[in-house]
C-alpha cells in the first residue's frame, strides 16, 4: 500500500468518524429535549400529587371543640 492510499484511507475513516461524532451529537441532542419535557412533566405531577395530599391532609383535620 502506497503512502497516497493510506491517505486516501486515513482521510476516508476520519470523513466517517466527522459524520458519526455528528450523528451521535444530534442524537445527544434530541434527548436532552425528550429529558427536559419529562423534568417539566414530572415537577406538575408532583405538584398536584403534592396539592392532592394537602387537601387530604386539610379534610380530615378537625378542630377541636373549643375552637369551633
């Protein structure tokens, strides 16, 4: 193999190596879309679990007599 084909080569799997980093990156970049609408879903249920048990919380206390 000739010095001109190992560059030939040498370039071809760096061009590859370029459009794989290239691919991941999008691919990396996609999920931090898909992880930040899950953070955005996960604090409003929490929100409302959190709403839900206070209201809970809140009916089932009773004053005691000489308050009401």
């Amino acid at each position: 193999m000739s010095n001109d084909e190992r560059l030939v080569n040498i370039e071809s799997d760096l061009t590859h190596l370029e459009q794989l980093v290239e691919s991941l990156n999008q691919t990396i970049i996609e999920q931090d879309k898909v992880i930040q609408q899950l953070q955005v879903q996960i604090n409003r249920l929490i929100a409302g679990v959190e709403s839900k048990e206070m209201d809970a919380i809140k009916g089932n206390v009773t004053k005691p007599p000489h308050y009401q």
